[in-house]
C-alpha cells in the first residue's frame, strides 16, 4: 500500500507540477478555436446606382460524415432496446430525403447519400441554399452544419456580362470586373478566437482577438442599364440578320469619353453560372480585346491631317482617277470610274480610296505616323477592364514601301472597337482626345467616394479643324435621288439631326494563302450624333456579314447606327438640330 500510494503521489507531482504547462497548452488548443469573418463582397452599378452584381447571404450544408456515424454507431451501442437510437444508415436516408426534398433537384437524394456515407472527414451537402430553408434543414437534422456563404447576383442575367464578369465557386473573381478588381470587390476578412465546450458550444466570455472583417466597395460603372440592355439586343440581331461571325458596338459620351454601352454578340450569362452556359458563348469583351483592320473608317485620319496642315479645303475639287500608284502598289477605289471630279468633301463621303491617297501624300508619311499616334492608335486606352489589345500600328522605321499605300484606307494596322471609336470622339470633343473610362468612382463601406481620375486631353487637331472634319463627314450619311451627290451611308441618318460618320469595309486575311481575301470582310461604321452639338459617339464592327442588316444585299453597318442613335437621342430629348446643315457637295459638275 505504501509503495501504491507512493506511485500515486508521484504521478500527481508530475501532471500537476511537471507536466502541467504542457496539459494546460493541450487542453486549451482543445478547446480554443479562431473562426473566419468573412468580408460581404462589394456591389457593382451602373451610372445611375442600378446593381448589375451583388452578394446576398446564403447558406451551405455542410457534414462530417466520420465523426457523425461513429457518434450514430455508440448511441446505437447504448440502447439496448433500439427505440431511441435510429440505425445509424437509416438516420442518413432520412437526412438525404429530407434535404431533398427541401432543395428539390438542386441535389439529388442519391448523391447526398453518397457524400454522407463517404469517408470524409468534413463534405458540403449543398451551397448557395436560402437562410431560412437551411435554418428549417439544420432544425430538423441536428447533424448537420451550417456555415455562411455569400451569392454573388446578377439581376440582369447577361446584361453587361462582358464588362462585370463573373465569380467562381469561392467567391472571388473569375473574369471581367469582378476579376480585375477583386481585391477591391472582395474587401478583407476578419478572425476571431473563443473557446468551445466539450459539446461544440461557445463558452460564455471566452471571445477574444476580435479582427472585424472589412467589406469590399462597391465598383460604379460609366455605363447606363438601360441602354447597355438595348444596344446588346441590337447588337445580337444585327449579328443574327447579317449573318456575321461577330458583332461588337461601343457608345461612349463626346465629352467625357465615359463608355455608355459597350457589348458583343453571345454574352454568357453569369447568373447560371460560367460552367452551365453553352459552349458557343462569348466570355470574353471583343470591343477591347479583339483588334481588327478598320478599313475606311480610318480615312478620318487623312482628312484630319489634311485639313490641319492646310493642306485641302472642304470644296477643293480634285480629278480623282480610278485606280493610284504608289511605291509600285496599285490601288483602285472600289467601284470603277475614270477621272471624277470629287471635292475633298466627296472624297471621304464617297469613300475614295484613290482620293484619300491623293491627299495622304501632301501630308507625308512623317506627319500622318504621328497623327496616328495623336488618335491613340497602337496605345492600350487603360479604359479599365482587363484583356485590352493594343492593336497593331507598324513603326514608321519599318515601313516597307506599300506601307503608306494601305495605312491611310485603314489596312495594315489593326484596332480595337474602343480604340476606333476613341478616334471619333476626339473630333466630336473639338480636337481633344480624352482616354475612355468604365469605371465611375468607388464606393468604400464607411460611405467615402473615390472618383476615378479623368485622363489629361490630348490635342489631337485644332478646335476648326474638328468642326470642318465633322462638317465634311455628314456627306457619309447624306442622300441624293441622283446619286452624285450622296455618301456611301445614308441609312445612318436620323431625321431632324445632324449625323457625321464614316462607313467601312476592310479585307481580312485569307489563312489559306496569306493574302487578302475577296469574300471575308470586317464591315464598321463610326458616327456622331449629332454632328452640331455633339453627345455620343457610336462605333460598330460585323465580323465577316454574309447579308445587309436590313434583309438586303448590301454590307453596311450603318442600320444599326441608326437604330442605336434614333433611340438615344429620342430617350434623352435632345433637342433637334436647329440648322439641317448646309447641301454639301461631294462631286462637281
């Protein structure tokens, strides 16, 4: 007995003395738990406050299928008569019917069960569940956990799906906005340490360490809903009516250069999620990361120039002959003609290829390479979104000697949709280039508004410049019964409006031959609305058309000009142009 109560004596020397620091760390990391608070992501609206995403609270179902069928399995052990203690297999079928039934085909009963009869020490039952069904859930299946988990909404579906982006499955930003501007979105999550009993519950006043979570800001947008929603159902239809491979279009404000609308064909909707959408939808946003050759559209340039260095008047006739030769390169203008006699007015509004190269030599390759450089081209714009090209404009070093024979009918270089559209505004905005932006300001939680820094101007030309260029550009859409007096796209006119614009119709590559192809063509049109007190610019790129927008034979995206024009300026009373605008003159006598 002596030696017996000798052992024990030492053994309680050892745990209470000894060995106590060591059992009191155990014990506590036993019992001590540090949880995650997790941040609410940010909102992101459009320039009025309408939300295009944002989170909702929600639910998952969460389980621990080793931990809960061994407690199943000794409660079972214990009741000997088994009226207390349900088998514990026949416990999991009624949690798997039970949640079924709640959530409905969400997740099958079958594969619930499966998860909880695995081998898994911690599963997800279900996520993305209603607050209230999964509070009914856990009510009635003390087994099962819950545990916080943001929804991230899209209440437009596809609306804007080509700017916003999408979410993954852990919440953070998976493409677009939501991707570029995560760790603005996402904000920071916050901890906090307490103890928990030996039945999981807290213990009262053991909270402590408390790091509150800061949440994400919200992101505004310079794009309007509700005309982002009717250019992007015009933009499909004019895809679906031409036949195109691609439709893109972009509306920016004259001014400020904020994007209004910017949409493509096929946007994917990220409402269903990104991995249940077809796999023909376009997740990408063409108008920023697809660069293209813009063919007459960028004719503007010349014009431009021209008028700048002095070079032309808007009346000058000059005999314009079918077809020019330059560093040993033929050119013709698209339809066959001798020498006419178009005004360098007419020249653009008829789109002469022969004319524009005509003038391109009085301004030199030095001067137009670095007018091209004033518009922008070859630069990235940092609108704000992520995936934006540069487009392609070759260094004037390199050069070959066809070079200035295509760069000034717009073939040989490449642009975005934005870029090209940047290129308009600058002379809606009387000379001033001002660098597109998409995001507005953002909003942090405690209510502060950043603005978004505007862009310095760029000079591009002169403010007269920029006026006599838009006055020149409204033969485009002028018409004539005759003919000889009418530009290449009337259909973009509006009627009480002064319209300027451009039409433009380049070839694309032929991969089979490495040539120019005769049958496949990038079909654009850049416009202004209204050319006397400009407020939009409206770009537009039909990838390959097969038809014309409006049912007919012709190629031309000026339809879809007019369509997105007319309801702007009909939504925001813009009053009428006050002076039709003078009868130009596109051919003399």
């Amino acid at each position: 007995m002596l030696v017996a109560l000798g052992v024990v004596a030492v053994q309680l020397l050892w745990v209470q003395g000894i060995d106590a620091p060591r059992l009191s760390a155990e014990a506590a990391n036993q019992r001590t738990t540090t949880v995650t608070l997790p941040a609410v992501r940010g909102a992101i609206l459009d320039r009025n406050g309408n939300k295009l995403a944002y989170a909702l609270d929600a639910k998952a179902l969460t389980f621990q299928p080793v931990r809960e069928r061994k407690r199943m399995e000794e409660e079972r052990a214990k009741d000997e008569t088994g009226e207390t203690a349900p088998d514990p297999d026949t416990r999991l079928k009624e949690i798997a019917k039970g949640i079924h039934e709640r959530l409905g085909d969400t997740v099958s009963e079958s594969e619930l069960l499966d998860k909880l009869r695995s081998n898994e020490t911690f599963v997800y039952l279900a996520r993305s569940v209603d607050p209230a069904v999964a509070a009914d859930i856990a009510d009635e299946f003390e087994e099962v956990g819950l545990e916080r988990q943001d929804i991230r909404e899209y209440p437009g579906g596809s609306l804007a799906a080509n700017i916003v982006g999408a979410t993954g499955w852990d919440g953070h930003g998976l493409l677009g906005l939501e991707e570029s501007m995560d760790s603005t979105l996402a904000g920071n999550d916050g901890s906090e340490t307490h103890d928990r009993g030996s039945d999981g519950a807290v213990i009262p006043g053991s909270r402590r360490d408390l790091q509150p979570a800061v949440d994400g800001s919200n992101v505004e947008l310079t794009i309007d809903s509700d005309l982002q929603y009717y250019v992007q159902q015009q933009t499909q239809q004019a895809k679906d009516l031409s036949g195109a491979k691609n439709a893109s279009v972009v509306v920016l404000d004259a001014k400020t250069s904020e994007v209004l609308a910017m949409t493509n064909d096929g946007t994917f909707n990220p409402a269903i999620g990104v991995g249940n959408n077809p796999r023909t939808a376009q997740m990408g946003n063409l108008p920023v990361s697809s660069p293209f050759e813009p063919g007459s559209v960028n004719k503007i340039v010349t014009a431009a120039a021209a008028i700048e260095y002095g070079l032309t008047t808007p009346e000058e006739v000059l005999q314009v002959p079918g077809s020019i030769q330059m560093a040993g390169v033929s050119v013709k203008d698209a339809w066959a003609h001798g020498v006419a006699p178009y005004t360098s007015t007419g020249v653009f509004g008829k789109s002469s290829n022969v004319g524009t190269l005509m003038l391109a030599e009085r301004v030199g390759e030095e001067r137009y390479a670095e007018m091209l450089h004033k518009f922008g081209l070859g630069q990235r714009t940092d609108v704000g979104l992520p995936g934006e090209s540069a487009g392609n404009v070759p260094d004037l070093d390199d050069w070959s000697g066809g070079t200035f024979a295509n760069l000034p009918i717009g073939q040989g270089l490449s642009m975005t949709l934005l870029q090209m559209t940047g290129m308009y505004q600058a002379i809606a905005n009387d000379g001033e280039r001002i660098a597109p932006r998409i995001v507005k300001s953002t909003l942090a939680p405690d209510g502060s508004r950043i603005e978004t820094e505007r862009p310095e101007p760029v000079r591009v030309v002169s403010e007269q410049t920029a006026r006599t260029t838009r006055d020149m550009f409204r033969s485009v859409t002028q018409k004539d019964p005759m003919g000889y007096q009418q530009g290449t796209g009337p259909q973009a006119g509006v009627d009480g409006y002064q319209i300027s614009g451009k039409t433009g119709t380049a070839q694309q590559v032929d991969p089979a031959c490495g040539c120019y192809s005769n049958s496949n063509y990038w079909i654009t049109f850049a416009g202004i609305a209204p050319s006397d007190d400009p407020r939009y610019v409206i770009g537009i790129m039909l990838d390959a058309p097969v038809r014309g927008i409006d049912g007919g034979g012709g190629q031309s995206a000026a339809p879809l000009f007019h369509n997105i024009a007319s309801w702007l300026l009909q939504r925001d009373s813009v009053p009428l142009s006050p002076d039709p605008g003078r009868r130009l003159v596109l051919q003399a006598d």
